[in-house]
C-alpha cells in the first residue's frame, strides 16, 4: 500500500503542476494542507476520486503527501513522520504513525490532525478516523487521549476563512460520584478559532471528564448529538436532540442541565441558558433559562467527606 501511495503522490505531483488552477467539471473534494507558517489549515479543491474506498483513500493520501513547489502549502503526510500502516473496515479507518509525529508541536500536530482527518473522511464510506502512534492511542498536547474522529468535529469551508487554532483553558462542571451535585475542573485545549467558543465547551462536556482527576463522572449522554448552538445578547441557545433527556448513571436532571449552564456561564459575555430539545423546551424543565448554580457545586474533599460519614 505505501509504495503504491509513493508512486500516487508522484503522478499526483506532475498533474498538480500542469494545472493548478484547472476548472473542476464533476464532483470535488476538498484536500487540506498545513500553512507555510503552521498557523491555519489551507483548501485546495480536487477531483473526487473514483473507484473503491480503499482506492479513494489512496488516492487522498497521495494528495496528502505531495505538494507543488509553487504552492504555499505544507503536505500533512510529509511533515517529518512515515505512515506506518492503513486499515479500512466497516466505515473505520485508521493511521499508524510512527514516533515521529509524537515530535510535532502541539499547535502543528492540531492542524496535522485536522487536515489529515478532514481529506479523508471525504472518502465514500469513510465515517470516522483514529490515527495512532506506534500502535499507540494519540495523546494531544494537553495529555488526552485522541479517540475515533469524525466529520462534526471538524468545521469545512471553502478556504476565504482563517482556519487557526489556539490554545484555551476553560472551567467545566461535571458530576460526583453521587450525581447529585457538580465539581468544577479546568481543560486546557487547542481548538478551531473557527468554532464559537461556546460551542467547544459543549462539545467538552459531551465528551465526559478526561480522566486526570478521579471522582469526576459525566453528566450528558455521550449519545447525545448537538443540532446547533447560538449566542445572542448574552443568552446562549443550546439545541439537543432526544439523547440528551436520557439520564447517564444516576445523574439528576439538575445536575445536566448545570453542568451545562456553569460551565457556558464561565465565559465572558454569558448571562444565560436556554436548553433546547429537538427545538423545544422539554416539559420536564421548570423554566425556559437558566443562570449560573453554585449552591450544587461541591469540591472532591468536600464529597470525600460526606462520603465518610
């Protein structure tokens, strides 16, 4: 499979420079490569592959590899590591790294990541990503673990958008052992400058506590999808699907539902909540907003104790 890619990338090469600003007459897809300056992710428009999935992949990675001279770009998949090995089955797929790409700053590792899993999740029948090292689970640069990828995670656009990423530390809230009050812990992240802020800290909560500090518990299915997130005039409008109603262990209805709103209200310029689901307010809710709730939060040593007694 690599030395194919190796021989894709080349043809790939010469064609790109015949005709770097051809006219696409059939579908497209969109390949996405690291900034010269490793700041943002870079757009460039192809012809969608054909044949299988595992061609189409081959043919991605082949983009991924090589890149023009006359461009601007930097090649995700040439940035100093090799590609171990490629495994596709039943819509997965992942990319075996080797311990090079465990160099990467964290800020370049984000945008090698990003361009690397937006490209190929373009591929049919391509639905999530994982990408390891050395056999390994990718930790990121805030020591997490890098799971299966997939295409919400990721914001498309046709390149006119700055695509940066920093790095933030936000509060969130989530559940003792109990599920009947919060704890608050810190997450520090890069994230997508083109993500609203209060979006990744919804998308966080979602994703459950990392598993650094023991006693924290989720608060939210992780069945949950997020159908849209909005802010306005200090308010912001959070919209779930059904999952969210359903109740993860022996987590309160109260403790979700702040979990949320204590950690949204950490952010500046955010005064309120409204929770939607599927659009509208659940009748199991006692109002349409909600402010910040500290009288639930409890430390771990103060649930520690309450334990003991």
């Amino acid at each position: 499979m690599l030395a194919a890619l190796m021989l894709a990338a080349g043809l790939l090469l010469m064609l790109s420079a015949c005709g770097e600003t051809e006219r696409h007459e059939g579908p497209t897809v969109q390949v996405n490569y690291v900034s010269n300056t490793e700041t943002k992710v870079e757009i460039r428009e192809v012809d969608k592959p054909v044949g299988s999935t595992e061609e189409q992949i081959k043919i991605l990675m082949a983009y991924l590899s090589a890149v023009p001279e006359k461009l601007t770009y930097k090649a995700p998949l040439a940035m100093g590591f090799e590609v171990l090995g490629v495994e596709y089955q039943d819509g997965s797929l992942v990319l075996n790294m080797d311990e090079n790409y465990s160099k990467l700053s964290s800020t370049t590792e984000v945008l090698v990541r990003a361009a690397i899993v937006r490209t190929l999740l373009q591929a049919d029948g391509v639905n999530r990503v994982q990408i390891l090292v050395n056999g390994s689970t990718l930790i990121d640069g805030a020591g997490d673990s890098v799971n299966w990828m997939t295409a919400d995670q990721f914001i498309h656009n046709d390149g006119s958008e700055i695509n940066s990423y920093e790095q933030v530390r936000v509060k969130l809230y989530f559940a003792n052992e109990e599920g009947d009050r919060l704890i608050a812990a810190y997450r520090e992240k890069f994230y997508s400058t083109n993500t609203p802020l209060e979006r990744f800290v919804v998308d966080e909560i979602l994703s459950g506590p990392s598993g650094k500090i023991a006693g924290l518990y989720a608060t939210v299915s992780p069945d949950t999808k997020i159908l849209s997130v909005m802010s306005k005039d200090g308010i912001v409008y959070v919209n779930f699907d059904s999952n969210f109603l359903n109740v993860v262990g022996n987590v309160t209805t109260e403790v979700a539902i702040y979990s949320i709103v204590n950690s949204l209200t950490e952010l500046p310029n955010v005064h309120h909540v409204q929770i939607l689901v599927n659009g509208e307010i659940p009748d199991i809710f006692t109002q349409a907003t909600f402010e910040k709730n500290m009288d639930l939060v409890t430390t771990l040593e103060q649930t520690s104790e309450s334990a003991g007694q």
